[in-house]
C-alpha cells in the first residue's frame, strides 16, 4: 500500500510573516491526520518562518527548485546543501512553469533531481502533457519521455525518495481538471515508464500525485482512483480550509 502524499505548492505567493501566520493556521487544520504525508513547497524567502512554524506538527517543508552544483558562481541559484541547513525535506523540480518561463529542460531537470537526490533531498518531479500534445494524441509518448529522462542514471534505492507529480499543463491553474480517469491513466503510464526504467516493484512502491486545478471539492475522486498517490495542489493550498478538505479525502 502506497502512502498518500499531498503536497501545496504556494508557487509566487505569502510574505515571510504571512508564512508563519498561516503554517499556524494550517498545523490546527492537520492535527491528528497522519494518514498522509502532508508538505507545504514555500518559496525559497519564506523557508525559515515555514520551518519554525512547522516544527512539532505533522506539516513537512519544501522547495520549489534547487540548482544542481554544489556552490559557486550561479547568481541567484539555491544549492541543495542550503536547503537541508534550513530544514527543508522537500523540493520540487521541474514544474511546468520552470520549464515554460525559465528555460527548464529535461537534462537540466534530470541534473537537478541527481543533485537534490545527492544531497539527500526528497524529490517531487513533475511532469505533463501540453494540451497540443494531448489533442495530438501523443500524451503518453510525452510522460514517458519526460520520466525516462529526468530519472536517468538513478538507482532503484534512490527511487525511494523520488516523488512524480502528473500534472497536465493544461490543468494548471485553468480550472480545468483532469477528469479522474484521464489523471489515473496518466499515471499508469508514468508508472509503466518506471518499470520499464527500473523494475515492477520500484514502480508499485513509486508515489505518483496527480496535479492541476486539484481542490476540496473535486479531490475525493482523483485521490479514489488506484494510480493516483495524492495531490500537488497549487491555489487550492493558499486556503488552510480548502487544504484541509483536501487532507481530509486522503485519509
Ligand atoms: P493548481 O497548480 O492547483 O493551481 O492548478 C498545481 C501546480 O502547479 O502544482
């Protein structure tokens, strides 16, 4: 049995302060549900309060990127030691937005996650389809390429910290959910990539979210279907409320 992850991404959003009162709020929302794991991915200026705050409940911190050297003259860049100092447990990589506004690529994506992974990060790998790409009928082709390249060169033992989030890029933020049976056939797919990459149990054990336009009243049904592991929730975990639901349907 896979464990339930959900995951907030708070992309561009919350002041440091804002952080705190919220991450508060939050902890008093997931109080007592441990039947998932429970991450809120806060941007890089807010890592310190979110910790802090976190301490003590059942709330994990993440990142929303990380550079793949070690240190040096990357001006701008996050380094995959800076974020364990903080406390960070989490980082993703490769969202949809990296690779559409920052030039994020598959072995850009792929250094990244080996980084990360070194340095002993877990790692949420997002990955999906554009909507050409799904009107084109090559979605599959799309997922299955964009994970044999981001997890090239991993062991099967460093999978075990290696999260995949499916998130159709024509989800993200539209409104436009997939429907259940599109997120978990999607997900079939990415799982069949990792046991083409790796082996069947790798991929049985390999926790696969799905992500887009996820929230408190459409979560119960994704989350029910068999290859759908929980949720990257962008807007919907700005709101403890709806966040909280969402905790809920994952119990
Ligand atoms: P959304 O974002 O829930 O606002 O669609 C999801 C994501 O980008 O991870």
């Amino acid at each position: 049995m896979r464990k339930k992850v959900i995951a907030g991404n708070w992309k561009m959003n919350k002041t440091p302060a804002e952080t705190t009162v919220f991450i508060n709020e939050l902890s008093k929302v997931t109080a007592g549900k441990n039947n998932c794991d429970i991450i809120a991915c806060v941007p890089f200026v807010d890592i310190q309060n979110a910790v802090a705050a976190a301490k003590g409940t059942n709330i994990k911190i993440g990142a929303q990127n990380v550079h793949f050297e070690k240190s040096g003259a990357f001006t701008g860049e996050i380094s995959a030691d800076m974020l364990l100092d903080l406390g960070v447990e989490y980082v993703i990589i490769g969202h949809s937005e990296r690779r559409q506004y920052f030039g994020e690529t598959d072995d850009t994506v792929n250094l990244r996650v080996k980084a990360a992974l070194s340095a002993g990060l877990i790692v949420i790998l997002c990955i999906g389809e554009l909507l050409a790409q799904r009107e084109d009928g090559i979605t599959s082709e799309i997922l299955s390429m964009q994970t044999k390249k981001a997890l090239k060169g991993l062991t099967k033992d460093q999978m075990k910290n290696v999260i995949i989030a499916y998130e159709p890029v024509w989800a993200i933020g539209t409104g436009k959910t997939a429907t259940a049976e599109q997120a978990n056939e999607a997900c079939l797919i990415v799982r069949d990539a990792v046991a083409e990459i790796f082996d069947k149990e790798t991929a049985e054990n390999t926790i696969i979210q799905y992500g887009g336009s996820m929230n408190a009243k459409n979560a119960a049904e994704l989350l029910a279907m068999e290859n759908v592991d929980g949720g990257l929730i962008g807007g919907a975990s700005l709101k403890s409320a709806d966040f909280g639901i969402i905790v809920d349907a994952a119990q």
